[in-house]
C-alpha cells in the first residue's frame, strides 16, 4: 500500500494513470461504436505516433528492436490504407487475402524470431 500510496504522490504518475483512464474509456466507447479492427488500426497509429512524439520531443531513446516494432507496424497500416476500399461492410473480405497477408505476417515473424533469438540466448 506504501508502493502505491508513494506513486500516486508523484504529480506525473497519477497524470498518467487519469490519462490512461481516459483513453481506455475512450476505447470502450470506440468498440462500442465501430468495428473491432478500425479500433485495433486507429491504436496502433496512435502507438506510432506516440514512439515518435516521445523520443523526437521528450527526450527518450528507443532502442533498434522497438524502431523495427514501430516500422512494422507503420508498414502494417500502410497496408491497410492502400488496400482498404472504404467499405462500410468489413465483412466481405477476400478470404484469400486474408489468408495471404496473415501468412505473410507469420512468416516474417518466423524469421525475424529465427535471426534474433539465437544471438540473444542466455547462458544454458
């Protein structure tokens, strides 16, 4: 309780946690709103934006492996928008499509896990 009760103390924690507040409010409100993936979409866009914000003006310091979590979710959303016909009925994908770009997405994560997880093992 000391734990929380100091946390709380600080003046940017608990505007932190009011912010959070408000924006999981806003995301109720939005699934109950819209459909679930333009809510996923319009989040990750504001995860890009806030990695970009925070580091270009508050003075953090992403590191390589989240710089390439951000571009491949910036490249994700491009996708969206070039492929995206501005439909109002979401459900009548091409399951094709679908099927090919999830593949993809699998596949590259196979790979980048492939590369990247023998060279950070730690000791057996």
């Amino acid at each position: 309780m000391r734990s929380a009760v100091g946390l709380f103390r600080s003046r940017w924690f608990a505007i932190g946690w009011l912010v959070a507040i408000g924006a999981w409010l806003l995301h109720v409100g939005a699934l109950a709103l819209a459909p679930l993936s333009i809510t996923q979409a319009v989040l990750s866009g504001g995860l890009v934006f806030l990695a970009v914000l925070a580091e270009r003006f508050f003075g953090f310091r992403l590191q390589r492996r989240q710089w390439i979590g951000i571009t491949i979710t910036a490249i994700g959303l491009a996708i969206i928008g070039v492929t995206g016909t501005g439909s109002r009925r979401p459900e009548h994908a091409s399951l094709g499509a679908l099927i090919s770009v999830e593949s993809s997405v699998f596949a590259l994560g196979a790979v980048l896990v492939s590369v990247y997880a023998p060279s950070h093992q730690g000791p057996s």
